[in-house]
C-alpha cells in the first residue's frame, strides 16, 4: 500500500551530533536505505540540556530534539541531519514503574520533511540511591548493571554549586575515589548516586535507541500512496472492533488510521483480526 521512497533518501549524507556513540546504532539502520551517517562531534548538543542535571533541558522532549537537528543544519550547511533525545521517568501506562521515551528525529530540508521515531520501553536500568559509603554504593551498582552500566555520583541530588559531578563511573576504583572526594562537600555524610544515562555509558538505553531509529526507518520506508511523500504513518487508532460472540462494538482496535503530512490523504486500515474476543466485550463479560 505503500509507495516507495528510495529515490528521496538514497546517496545521502545525514549529519549526526552525538558525543555519546549513538551512531553505533544508527549509521548501520540508515546504511540500509542508502545514507550515509556523519558524526559532528565538534557541536555541542549538551547546551541543549544533560542528564545529570547540571544543564537542564529547555522545552519539551520534541523541541530539544529540533533544536539539536536545526543547529547542526544551520553549522554544517547539510540539508539532512539526525538528532536523538531520550527522557526517562514514570511510564505512562504503568506509573509505578520507570520507562524511556527515546524519539530520534530526522530532518530533510530538501524535501521539507520532519519525520520521527519514537520507543516507550520500560527495558531501562534508570535508577538512583542515596548513599554514605562504598559498600551502599556497590549494593546499589549490583542493582544497575554496574560496571557495564555506568553511574554518576554527586553531593545531593539538587547539584550544590561548586561541587563536583563525577559522570561516567565504569570501575570499583572510581566509583571509590568518587565517594571519597564528595564526603568532604556533604554536611550529614550522604551522597547521592544514580544511573549515568548517556548512550555510551548505557548499553540498555543504546538497544531502546536502535528500536527507536528502527521505527524511524519505518516511516522512511512508507511513501503516501497518493503522492509518494515518505511518513505515511498510522497516526490514530480506531476503536470498536465488534465481539465474536454477540457483535457490539468492544474498545478494541477496529483500524488503524494513516495520514499524509502534505497532501492530507487518508487510509484506514482494518485490524488483521477482524473480531474481538467476548472476554473483551462490555455485554458478554461486563
Ligand atoms: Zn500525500
Ligand atoms: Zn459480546
């Protein structure tokens, strides 16, 4: 149903800002539709926001990710750029539990395109403590995948001005000379230590990425079928699928809705299963 987009992307060159590694995942997802990936390490993406807090991110998740492609367009003079930005917190669906929200974006200013791909998972190691000595550190570490995880260690949660930020702890004998130079900052002995959440220091969060620019590729791949433009994407879900057994409409998905960014065509598409299991249904099983 879809029509095809190679002729929009292949021969390519999309610039990547990242000092985190994440084209490890990405140039080889993009390869396969003939871009090519470069890394702008010399931009500074962290002044759109860090993890650890000590430059704190403007705007929503989505504006930071813009703003990263748009400098790295307007620095570089390229008309494709790539920018990822993930976020990490209660998950939607279950508040109890953390999740990451990782959106990778893809800028085509030749063809005047914003597509994005976006993972919720809750495959995240994403975690903090407070801690007062080494052994509480190591109890801790045990629980984060430490040490191929890595973890940054800070006086209090709040950073305290003029106190260090130990980021990217992969050894014993760091997280050690860490603790060591923090206890002297901290008033009652406790230090505060969490998850170090950049991709490089977070094998987890790098698989979340790659499930992420996999979907980006998705939408790469899926041509309007009108007028061919790529991003041809379901972007609402239809309930009412009807129940097997007595037929009134349940809160199942009936179809699945796709829409054009530019020439506004629309396709419904229906569920492969096309009936709902009574168990669902508000009459059969109330
Ligand atoms: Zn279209
Ligand atoms: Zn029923």
């Amino acid at each position: 149903m879809f029509k095809d987009t190679t002729a929009y992307f292949h021969g390519r060159t999309a610039i990547l800002a990242t000092k985190h590694g994440k084209e490890q995942v990405i140039a080889p997802a993009l390869a396969a539709l003939g871009i090519q990936v470069e890394v702008a390490a010399a931009i500074d993406t962290d002044q759109f926001g860090t993890f650890s807090r000590d430059r704190p991110r403007c705007g929503t998740q989505e504006e930071a990710a813009e703003a990263k492609a748009n400098l790295v367009l307007s620095e570089t003079g390229a008309d494709l750029a790539i920018a990822s930005e993930g976020s990490f917190g209660p998950h939607p669906q279950c508040p109890l539990v953390p999740g990451d929200r990782e959106l990778v974006l893809l800028v085509d200013r030749l063809h005047d395109l914003k597509l994005w791909g976006e993972v919720i998972s809750l495959d995240t190691n994403f975690s903090h403590a407070t801690i007062r000595s080494l052994s509480d550190a190591l109890t801790f570490a045990k629980t984060v995948g430490f040490p191929s995880h890595g973890l940054i260690a800070m006086v209090s949660s709040d950073p305290i001005p003029n106190t260090p930020i130990f980021k990217g702890i992969k050894t014993v004998e760091e997280l050690e000379a860490a603790i060591a130079a923090l206890h002297p900052h901290s008033p009652d002995g406790r230090l505060h230590l969490e998850t170090d959440m950049r991709a490089h220091m977070n094998p987890t969060r790098m698989g979340v990425i790659a499930s992420a620019t996999a979907e980006l590729v998705k939408a790469m791949q899926q041509g309007c079928p009108q007028c061919g433009l790529p991003g041809f994407v379901a972007t609402e879900t239809i309930p009412g699928r009807p129940c097997a057994l007595c037929g009134a409409p349940t809160s199942q998905t009936k179809a699945v809705r796709y829409r054009c960014q530019r020439c506004a065509h629309v396709l419904s598409v229906p569920t492969q299963e096309p009936l709902a299991d009574p168990s669902q249904c508000y009459f059969c099983n109330p």
